[in-house]
C-alpha cells in the first residue's frame, strides 16, 4: 500500500491555487467533495513563489492550502518545486543555464531548464526540498513526496563535459581501458588526456540524421553519453530523496515518469523510488494496446509492484496536432485499464484548468467554466464515487504472468545510434510487434529487464537483443537448459555493452543457444517485402506470411528450421528456427513478421505450454486482465468499442454494478466489468 493512511484508490490529480486568487480556493474544494476528489498534487512548479529572491523562502500560501485540503478530508502529494528554476537564479548563476545539442547557452524560460550538474541548481534544490521537509515533516495530510517533475532532457555545457570526465575515470579507470571501449583507433581519436574528451553534440560527434534521430561517429561516446546524462539526473533527484528521508524517513517517495521515455534509463531510476508513478497521455489514435505496453512497462520497473498513475487528461490533451476530446465513457474507461494493469492511483494534470499559457486548453476537472455543470466534471464525479465504493478492495493486488518480454534502455538507445541497417528500426516498435500479438490473444506479459529473474517465466521474448550485457547469454542458456523458451529476433547478440561488435559472427554470445550463424543482413525498402514459408504445416497456422525491415541471412548450426525465406537470392534460407538446448529451446526470428504470423505461432507456443490468455474467445476490442489478492482473483473486462460486445464471462460478481455475471453477457460500449470471479 503506497499509504496506509489513505486506504483506497487515491483519485486526484495536480492543482495549482498558487495561480489563482483565494476566492477560488473555496470554489475548488467545493467541487473536489462533490466529485470525490481525496488526494491534491501541490506544489510542483512554484519555486519561483516560494522563494522570490536568494535569502527569502515564503510558505504561508502552501500552509493554507494543506490546511484547507486537509479539513477537507484531503490528502497531499507535496512537490518539492523544483521543476523550473526561478528567473533570479538564472540573472545571478547563470551556470544554472542549460548548453543545447547545438552548443547555444539558453536563456531563462521554459522549463527542464536546469543543468543537472551545475552547482547552483544542486545546491539551492537540495535547500528547497530540505525547507519543505522541515515544515511539513509532521503534518497529517503529506501521503507523499513529489520531486521535481517529468525529468528529462540533455546538456552539453562545460560543467558537464567536466562532470562526463569524471564519471568516464569512474566507470573506466583508465584511458587505456577507455580507448579499447570506445575503439578510438578509428578516425585517429585516441585520447592521452582525460580532459580532451568533450560531449557528443552537433559540434563534435553528432548530428541530425534522417526524419530528426541523432546520428554519431562513435556509438561508444554517444552511448555513454546517454548513461552519463541519465545518470546526472539521477543524481539530482537522489540528492533531494536524501534530504526528505532524513526528515520523512516513513513518507514515500517519488518522482514522475513518461512511459517509454528514451533519455532516461527507467530501469535504474526505478531503484531509487518508493513507488513508480507515470504519466499516461495516450492519443485518441494510439493503440489501446500500446497504452496497456506503457502500464505493464511501468509495473515492471519495480519487480510487478504497484504504480501510480500520477497524470492524464480528465478530457482533450492540448499539445498534439489535433487535440480530440475523449468521448463520454473514455475518461472512466481509461482510468480502469491503468487499474487494470496494476495501478493503485488514478489522478489527473489538472484539477483546474489553467487561463493563460501554453496549457490553458489542456483539460481538467473543473474547465473553464468554473462550475460542476459540465460534462467531464460529471464523468469524473462518477468515477469519483465508484472508485470510493471499491475502497481498498484491490489495493497491492499483483497481475500474474508466464510470459516476459525485455525491455532495455541501453538496448535502445544502442540500436537507434547504430549507423545501420536500416533508418526504419525502431526499437519500441519491435518490441510493440511481440507485445501486441499477445495482448490480441488476451495473453498477459511483463515488461521485464536483463537482470530480471528468469525463472518466473515459461516464455522470456527478447526483440533484436542487439547488445548483449556480460553475463547475460550464460543466464538464458542456464534459463533455456532448465527448460525454459526463449525468443529472439533479427539484429541481435551483435555487440557488447560498449557497442563493440563481438567477433566470430553474429549472434555473438547467443550463438550457442541459438544455435544458428547469421552470415549477412538485408535492409528492404519500406515498400518492399518478402515472405516466411513454413515448411510444414503447424496447427492453426497458414503455409504462408510477409515480413519486411530486415532479413538476416542464417545458417542452421543444430537449429531445427522451421520456415524458409520464399523470394529473392536468399530463398530457401532459414526464416525461423528453434533449437532443442536441454529441456527448453531457443527460437530465431530471423526477420520482421507481419502480425498475423506472431499472433498463430504464439498462440500455439503459449498452448504448448499450458499459458493461457485471460479470458477466450475475446472479441476485437476488448481487453482483459486479472489481478490477485490474498488468493482472490478479480477480472477486469474492458470494451474499448463503441458498440456493445457479447462476452462469454466466467462465473463472478461485478463490482461494480453489484451483480452476478456467468456466460454471454453483453458489454455496453466503452465500458467495463471487474468481476469478482467465485
């Protein structure tokens, strides 16, 4: 339980009274009764209020609000405010300043605007979060601490090419070690100096490439880069945690996260939090599965823990090209599929939609309007109501699963700065392909990483593994041997954890427990294609499927070959192979598959090993999971169409609409059941 002092599911969201005059405040809380509103994120972004100049600090305006919210019988997410320097701190210590890809030092505005290793900003955040802590360590509505907000973005300033010095001596101890990691002998690059190293930027080693993505003349530096950049924030808001735990060493912690956000390595932030919370912002096109990707990927940050989900939009985003509303019963809909999928929290960016700036049609919960008589504010009043009646019925309920599929960052950013083969890789996008063939069948999977524990897994699904880390390959094939299945694909076991390509052929490590060797790699055109030809027929499967991307050219050392290459001078190649290593087996992808052909052979793999989806038979559009608790399992079925759906509904009890359901049972559209199954 994120809190037991509010035991349910906290429903809330960011408000912001410091932009509004008092008399609103009273308004607001009115409405925030009415709509079951219990818990308020504060405090965010007003550094800049609390403290107008270097010597003074001002809390009066925050001391009010708790109270307020507090009397009310709400409870408080405290943001430290340090998301965006003040703009004296700017004029004064300009060190505080950001340096863009370009080399150009920014001005004050905006916000992620802080370089995360200048001195000032350490300095005076770790000096707001510790004021904060010593005011309100004892007060009865702090549920949780806030740090900062949304990190993210790079600099490429002088105190960070000093700090990136520093942290290659740390991570490498010497030049030697360096330069045999970053293979400097190419281009003449070798450094004899540690401060000859500078930050890969557009006036060093990179640049913008096709359709905008970072191109590099040394994936080694590039790479490190990311780490070291990530890493830097990682200090910043390890150095704010620090200070509230000594002052709040039983209040939780922690910070905002965006999904699968690419400059900040999630999997390593994650040991550093409390409890994961998110900040899910789906658009009205984007799949519901890829939304369902983003949750299971955030559940999986901590081992399958509960998240938060910290943010989304009570309605209409405002920073996409065509800002849609949500349609009536979307808003609900949504916040149960983040429930769904392990979240303890639904709460909102806004509670009160701001009148100027660039968020100003960004929604919330109370609009514009300024009164309860909306539509969104009635949806979200009713959502409010249900999910008081739920109490703590699922709280630290756990979701299940046989089937792991890895997620690395370092993987990702390792596959985007290659200089090959093909600008239409796309690494979320590979893992998406497996992902959605799963979820279509109602087969539930954890995001996982490398260091994971394997052995909770029948099936572990690694999507172009290209790098693989140091120890890695020897857990699969002690994973593979004790009788596990493991999947790889295409454009994998290609190099190291410096991006160094490992000799003797590709799949490098994985070799052995793939047993194939890939000879060369084909990039088609997107409007090109070839097709994978089984050559036997397989239950439920066709004879016949496309793929595209890439084409590995491999050669069978043991594998069994399941499907051939049909076109092209590699017809007749192995397409997908599986090899028999003690009492599992290892299965190459050797290309991109089209949908339909993931979809037939993983149902087939998963009924091979008894994994079952959540509910059969599932009609399109509708999803279902379950979470477990105390030995009591709850299925959540959900029906993204606007049409009603029939479902054949095992026996159980609905939460909530207190009745019995068993068999075909029709689901309005855009609604949902959490059956209390018997």
């Amino acid at each position: 339980m994120i809190n037991p002092n509010k035991p349910k599911i906290w429903y809330g969201g960011d408000y912001n009274p410091d932009q509004w005059e008092k008399p609103v405040w009273d308004e607001d809380l009115r409405m925030f009764k009415l709509s079951g509103i219990d818990v308020a994120t504060l405090n965010v972004f007003a550094w800049a209020k609390n403290q107008p100049n270097e010597e003074t600090y001002q809390f009066d305006w925050l001391d009010e609000m708790i109270n307020k919210l507090h009397g009310d019988g709400v409870g408080v997410c405290l943001g430290t405010s340090t998301a965006a320097h003040p703009a004296w701190m700017a004029k004064k210590y300009p060190d505080v300043l950001r340096v863009d890809f370009d080399g150009r030092k920014r001005k004050f505005g905006g916000r992620h605007n802080s370089c995360p290793n200048s001195p000032t900003y350490r300095h005076y955040s770790v000096k707001m979060a510790e004021k904060l802590a010593e005011r309100y360590k004892d007060h009865p509505a702090l549920l949780i601490w806030h740090i900062s907000n949304e990190y993210g973005g790079y600099c490429y300033c002088d105190n960070c090419a000093v700090a990136f010095q520093e942290w290659l001596k740390q991570r490498y101890g010497s030049l030697d070690t360096l330069n045999r990691a970053w293979n400097t002998s190419f281009w003449g690059h070798t450094f004899y100096e540690w401060d000859e190293i500078v930050p890969p930027s557009a006036l060093s080693e990179e640049w913008r490439g096709w359709n905008g993505r970072t191109a590099t003349n040394f994936q080694g530096i590039s790479l490190d880069y990311c780490r070291f950049q990530s890493d830097s924030l990682l200090e910043c808001y390890k150095l704010e945690y620090e200070v509230l735990k000594k002052h709040t060493p039983n209040i939780p912690i922690t910070t905002n996260l965006m999904g699968a956000y690419k400059e900040l390595d999630y999997q390593k932030w994650a040991k550093h939090l409390d409890v994961v919370s998110w900040d899910s912002y789906p658009g009205m096109d984007t799949p519901y599965s890829y939304t369902a990707m983003m949750h299971d990927l955030m559940r999986g940050l901590k081992d399958g823990q509960p998240f938060m989900l910290m943010e989304q939009t009570p309605s209409a985003q405002n920073w996409q090209p065509y800002n849609a509303l949500k349609r009536p019963g979307v808003m609900r809909l949504w916040s149960y599929q983040a429930a769904a999928r392990g979240a303890d929290t639904i709460m909102f960016f806004q509670l009160r939609r701001s009148i100027g700036a660039c968020e100003k049609y960004h929604g919330a919960v109370i609009d514009h309007a300024g009164h309860e008589h909306t539509r969104v504010f009635r949806e979200c009043a009713a959502l409010g109501s249900e999910l008081h009646k739920l109490g703590d019925t699922l709280l630290d309920a756990h979701v299940k699963s046989k089937v792991g599929i890895i997620f690395d960052w370092d993987n990702w950013w390792a596959v985007e700065l290659s200089s090959g083969p093909s600008i239409a890789l796309k690494y979320v996008d590979e893992v998406y392909k497996y992902y959605d063939a799963l979820y279509q069948l109602g087969i539930t999977a954890d995001m996982i990483s490398v260091d994971t524990d394997f052995s909770k897994y029948d099936v572990i699904i690694a999507p172009v593994m290209y790098m693989v880390k140091p120890g890695v390959a020897s857990r699969i094939e002690q994973y593979v041997e004790a009788g596990g299945s493991f999947i790889t694909t295409f454009f994998s076991g290609i190099v190291n954890e410096n991006d160094l390509v490992a000799p003797g052929g590709y799949p490098g490590e994985l070799r052995k427990v793939l047993g194939i060797w890939a000879e060369e790699i084909d990039a088609l055109l997107p409007e090109q294609s070839n097709s994978i030809e089984l050559k036997s027929k397989l239950d439920g499967m066709k004879m016949s499927y496309s793929c595209n991307l890439l084409c590995d050219l491999i050669h069978s050392e043991g594998a069994e070959v399941i499907a051939e290459y049909g076109s092209d001078f590699y017809k007749g190649m192995p397409a997908v192979t599986v090899n028999r290593y003690g009492s599992g087996e290892a299965w190459y992808m050797a290309t991109s598959p089209e949908g339909a052909f993931l979809q037939d052979w993983l149902k087939k793999l998963c009924a091979d090993r008894g994994i079952q989806p959540a509910l059969a038979s599932l009609p399109s559009g509708v999803e279902a999971t379950i979470r477990e608790k105390d030995g009591q399992s709850y299925l959540f079925v959900l029906n993204h169409n606007a049409d009603a759906m029939a479902v054949n509904v095992p026996a159980g009890y609905d939460l909530l609409t207190d009745r019995k359901l068993s068999g075909q049972t029709e689901l309005p559209g855009r609604d949902l059941w959490i059956v209390k199954l018997d």
